[in-house]
C-alpha cells in the first residue's frame, strides 16, 4: 500500500504576493532564537497546565494504561513458522523486537526471543533510537533490514540483521540516515530509493532516484533502475511476494494521488506496468497485481478492487483487467493484505468495519465470503500467515476492548488475545448518527457519552478530513493519535467525545475524499460545522461548549473552523498542524500535498486557498477559542514552524494560546509513552480549564 509521500509538479506561475512576515524567524527550526521561544512558551503551558488538580492522576494513569503488561501483541511479521512483535511497556519505552514461534503464539502463548532491546541499543550506540520497523527475506527470514530514526523523524538508518545469531551482520547492508525506501530483491541485492548526494531528492525532499545495490559492492556502484525527475513527490519500492517469488516494483509517484509503476520480472527486466491514473498496486497473488482505481477507468467504477496478470506485462501483450471486487455506495475498500490463496480484504460499510477472504475460481471470476467478526466494530488486518492462507485482524469498538483473531479461509475464527477491559463500559453509551452539511451531504459521527450526565454538556469532537485517511472508532484508552487515554478522561467527567466521519476521508472510499479535495476543501470545514450544529440541535451540547481537536492535516482543519465560527467552539487542540498555507509547499515535505491542497504558488489556486489559509486569516479585534497547540520539534514531515507562527500571531493580537513543542517524536509526536501520556493529561488539563472553568 501507498504510505506517506506525493507531490505534484512545482512549476511555479507569478507567484501569489507575499507580504513581509513579521515571525518568520520562527522558521528556523533549531534556531536559537527560536528554541528559545518554544521553551519560554512550553515552560509557560506546563506552569499553567500542571497544576490542575487532576494533571498528575491522569498524566501517572495514563503511562500506566499505556504501559500495561496486559496489551496486545499485535504481529509485526509473520515470518514463515515465526512471528514478530516489537514490544514497548514501562521498563522497554523504545520497545524490544522479538520472535516468537507461530504455533506458540496463535495457541495465545507465544514463547517470546528478544531479538534487539531498542533502549539497550540507543544507549550503547549514544542514539536517541526510535523503531521504524524490519523487512524480512523469504523463504528461510534470516535476513532481515531493520530501521532505526534518530529521535523519531521520517529519516531513518537502515541495517542487515541476522536472526540466526541475534545481531547486525558484519560487513551486511547499512543505508546511512534518509527518508530512504528499500526491499529485497534477493539474498545479495537490494532494491533502494535513498538520497544519493546533490540533486538525487525531489522538490519536497523525498528520493528520485531507485538503485539495485549488490552485495560486497560500494554503494556508490548501485546500479540505477529508475530516474525521476525532481518535479515528482518521490520513488518508493516494494517488495510484494506470492506463493510462487517476489515482485520488486517502483513506485513514481507523480503526485500524492497518482503512482506509475514499474515491476521487476524473474530475469531481471524492470518493466513498466500499463495501470490508468488513479490506479494502486495494493498486493500480489498467484501472478496477479491486486489493484485498486481511485477513479473510473476501463469500464469500471472508482473504488473498485481490479486483477492484472503480470505474465501478461511480461511478455507486453495487452493487460486486461479482470474484476475482483465492486464495493456498493456504502462501502469502501479500505486494507488488502494476500495469502497464498486468498486474497484478504477489510471494507468499511458506513464507517463499521468487515473482513472478506476472496478466491479466484477457474473461470476467472472472484468469489468473497464475509468472515463472522463482530458487527458494528472497528477491523484491522495486522497481519497474515501466506502459507497457511492465515489472517490475523483485531476487532475493537469504543466500549469493547481490541481482540486479536487468527481467522482462516475456512471461516474458522480463533481468538489469540483479548485485552482486559480498562474501564466499566456499562457506565457509557456509544451510538453512530448522522449529520446534515451544507450542502445536504450525510456526514456520519461517533458519539460517546456517560449515561446518566446532564445535557447539554461539554463535548470534544475528533476530526480529520483528508487524504483518504477514514477516521475509525478504537477502545477509549488506545488512540494514541487522538492523545492515548484522553477520550476516557473526558467523557468519565460527564462530557461528551466525538468521532466525526468528515468529506476529505476513506470512509466512503475515492467520492468520499475527492468531494474535499482542493476548491472543494471549504465542503471538508462545512462538514465540521454541521457535526458541531447537530450537537446543539440534540442537546448534548451547546454553542461555547464545544472543542474541537486535529492534528496534522486535522490541525489545518480546526485552525480553519476555530476563525470561521468563533462563535460555536469554546477551545481548539491542534496537533503538528499546516497553518501557513502560502507557505505550505516550501516547508519541510509540504510540496508533496499539492495534489490535495492546491499549489499557492499559483494565483488560481492561492485564489481559493487564501480564503481559509489560517496564518492569513487571523483578524485583529476578533477573539478566537482558546487554541493548545503541539509538536515535534524534530517533525521533518509538517514544519513546526507552521505552529509557532500561527501561535505568536494570535498571542500578538491578545487571543488566549497555549503551546508545547516536544524535542523529540517526529511527526507522531510522542516518542514513547512517557511523552503521550503527559500529552494526554496535558490536553485534558486544558479542556478542564477552558470548557469546565476548572
């Protein structure tokens, strides 16, 4: 699958005036200056926030809910007979990456063998280590390349680790510290997308260059593959594998949307894949590259799950695609994960989540059968067994705790592990409703609320509303991207939290997204609004009353509902936010989102995007909520300049701000559970303060 990346051609066109900016200097990322503004700032939050009565409970509760023992280890890998896992509690916060045996562990006993103690390691090795992850070679998994990132950035090092003796192999394969993306090809080749020196990233700082990189060879003579210009968002290489070998395939992404594709055959030739726009390689079975359209091509509908024969592509004869699945008007496809035999597929049907294994028959047609998962839930493939034609998938809801299935072809559901309930769910109520935006759309929201609390209450709603990212209901203690434990903390005070479904999403697969894209994005602010409104319209809430909270592409989208109603959110959270939209594409990786913003350099479309860019649209003698801003000071993904500006400019003009800049963590933010937990009860403090008056 398509993970972060994309960009589209930066040619510039009379750039759209820039007016002199008076916090540019907040820009410079570990500039002195600035540093020493976000610790003056940051001292200034935690002075204000630490000293509710409920910061230390729920900061000391938190870690613990975090660090429990009783979590589930969810595989990393599957590894032939083995499993992987890497595990993180109170004594391992960077995590220990460990095997275990398959039959050990989807008996629910797995018998675990440290592999690597990832604290161990960055204290010996004088690195802030965070886990980015390992990548195995079949068929005997003795090889495997394992990331590190120095203090949680995107840019990682890359290095060959034998399972067999526990320890980095000597001499083996090392990427220095990139954005580097890379797979095997075989025992003595890698196929790498790295940064090669001068002029080998893209505008938005991503490879453009993938190399077949030879054992025993400098890496300086890799043999290039593919060359990209530096117009595109950037190279990714994958290493997809059936029952039969392994596909290598490039990925040209042209833009965040739009991916060419080239494969490499059994004798070597990296061939061009003949897919329409909009099209992505998501897996490869019996011969087949699973693909899904974004939009209509060949006949067939966007949202579509489509078969090309690569034995075809080989031999450059014409490749047809056969259908694999239609999702109807309510669903969308949303995770795809192939077996030997059976190809696995998680649809999202008005946001719940179901799990399909689908065969190809001798006729050449796709048959699927639903497996017998709990209803109304939140599904995730978190992995599969090829051989065994297994699927691993978690199922959770708000109120019901994540368990783990090994769920078979055959229908056979077994559970491996079930997490221990953290709180009394009898105490609450969950229900889906349905809001009315704008425009007429139905925008689909998750309420939770205590039973017995008094209405209308203070309500916090969650929100994205971008990217195809579809926003699924999880267990109230485990939302690390929505702050950890903070959606119990809140609704156990008698308050109301929200999950809202917003346009610009994956929950309704391409229409769904492509409805907030660019000029349309003002459908994506509507869509919050509305959610807001229906909460006042109900009773659960009122005007004032209400937060609102999102980070990243959501930290956009509250900055831009926090100055278009002012008069409905009473207290904004917005995490490792774009707030400067003029200057989005020319901050760290931002010009790979052009595809989904627009490009400001353009007066057509800074025409549209001026009118909602936040850092442009704060009016001095207007009194915004109470904003909390956070992030990452090593975020190489949303520049946290985009943060501190914003924040000094509404400061400046006497609005109440609140701001904590981490030193580590990346764009996640928390690089353990220490950092996510004082976050948690960071936020929750500030919630207290600005909604409850406490």
């Amino acid at each position: 699958m398509k993970s972060l990346l994309p960009l589209v051609s930066l040619l510039t066109v009379a750039a759209a005036p820039i007016a002199p900016d008076p916090y540019a200097w907040l820009e410079d990322i570990e500039g002195r200056r600035a540093l020493d503004q976000v610790k003056a700032w940051n001292a200034e939050t935690e002075q204000s926030l630490t000293r509710d009565p409920r910061y230390e409970q729920d900061r000391a509760r938190a870690k613990a809910i975090l660090d429990d023992q009783a979590q589930i280890a969810e595989p990393e890998s599957i590894l032939g007979d083995r499993v992987t896992n890497l595990w993180r509690d109170a004594a391992h916060p960077r995590g220990l990456w460990r095997v275990a045996s398959l039959a050990s562990y989807t008996a629910g006993k797995p018998e675990w063998r440290t592999l690597i103690d990832v604290d161990a390691l960055g204290k010996a090795e004088g690195k802030s280590w965070v886990w980015h992850g390992a990548q195995c070679l079949e068929p005997d998994y003795t090889r495997c390349m394992v990331a590190l990132s120095p203090g949680g950035t995107d840019a990682q090092v890359v290095r060959e680790f034998d399972l067999t003796t526990g320890a980095f192999v000597p001499g083996g394969f090392v990427l220095p510290e990139a954005k580097s993306r890379y797979t095997w090809v075989d025992r003595d080749h890698l196929l790498v997308a790295s940064d090669w020196g001068a002029g080998s990233l893209t505008v938005s700082g991503y490879p453009r260059i993938a190399k077949v990189w030879t054992r025993g060879t400098p890496i300086t003579a890799a043999k290039v593959v593919h060359e990209a210009p530096r117009s595109i968002v950037g190279l990714e290489v994958r290493g997809p594998v059936d029952a039969r070998q392994r596909w290598p395939i490039v990925a040209v992404n042209t833009t965040f949307f739009q991916s060419d594709y080239i494969v490499r055959m059994p004798d070597g030739r990296f061939v061009p894949m003949p897919l329409p726009q909009g099209a992505d390689v998501r897996d490869v079975i019996d011969g087949r590259a699973i693909v899904s359209y974004s939009k209509p091509a060949n006949g067939f509908e966007a949202g579509v799950l489509v078969a090309y024969s690569l034995a075809d592509v080989a031999a450059g004869r014409r490749a047809a695609p056969e259908l694999v699945m239609a999702p109807s008007a309510s669903q969308a496809v949303e995770e795809v994960s192939a077996t030997d035999h059976v190809l696995w597929v998680k649809v999202l049907d008005d946001v719940s989540g179901k799990l399909l294994a689908l065969r190809r028959g001798s006729d050449g047609r796709w048959g699927q059968r639903a497996m017998p998962l709990t209803a109304n839930s939140t599904v995730h493939i978190v992995g599969s067994s090829g051989g065994r034609d297994l699927a691993f998938a978690t199922v959770e809801g708000m109120l019901t705790p994540p368990t783990l299935y090994a769920v078979g072809a055959d229908a056979k559901v077994t559970a491996v592990q079930s997490l221990p309930a953290k709180f009394d769910a009898r105490q609450y109520a969950v229900a889906q409703h349905f809001a009315t935006s704008k425009d007429g759309t139905r925008v689909p929201y998750f309420l939770v609320t205590k039973k017995g609390s008094t209405s209308p209450a203070p309500a916090l709603i969650h929100a994205y509303g971008g990217f195809r990212n579809a926003q699924t209901p999880t267990y109230l203690t485990d939302q690390p991207y929505r702050a950890g434990p903070l959606g119990l903390f809140w609704v156990e005070q008698g308050n109301a939290f929200v999950l809202a479904n917003l346009r610009g999403g994956g929950e309704y697969g391409p229409r769904w997204h492509q409805a907030g894209l660019r000029e349309k994005r003002q459908n994506v602010f509507d869509d919050l609004h509305a959610v807001a409104e229906d909460l006042v319209k109900t009773g659960v809430s009122a005007p004032k009353k209400i937060a609102i909270s999102g980070r990243s592409n959501g930290g956009l989208l509250v900055g831009v509902a926090m100055q278009q109603r002012p008069d409905l959110y009473g207290a904004v959270i917005a995490g490792s936010p774009l707030e400067d939209m003029q200057r989005y594409s020319h901050l760290s990786a931002g010009a790979s989102w052009i595809d989904e913003y627009g490009d400001p350099d353009k007066p057509a479309d800074w025409a549209f995007i001026s009118r909602y860019s936040p850092y442009q649209n704060v009016r001095s003698g207007v009194r915004y909520p109470p904003v909390l801003f956070y992030g990452s000071t090593k975020d190489d993904r949303v520049h946290p300049g985009h943060a501190r500006k914003l924040a000094a400019l509404l400061k400046a003009n006497g609005n109440t701000v609140y701001f904590h800049e981490y030193l580590e963590g990346g764009h996640a933010v928390g690089a353990d559970h220490a950092e996510d937990a004082r976050r948690a009860a960071l936020l929750d403090a500030f919630l207290r303060r600005e909604l409850m008056g406490k």
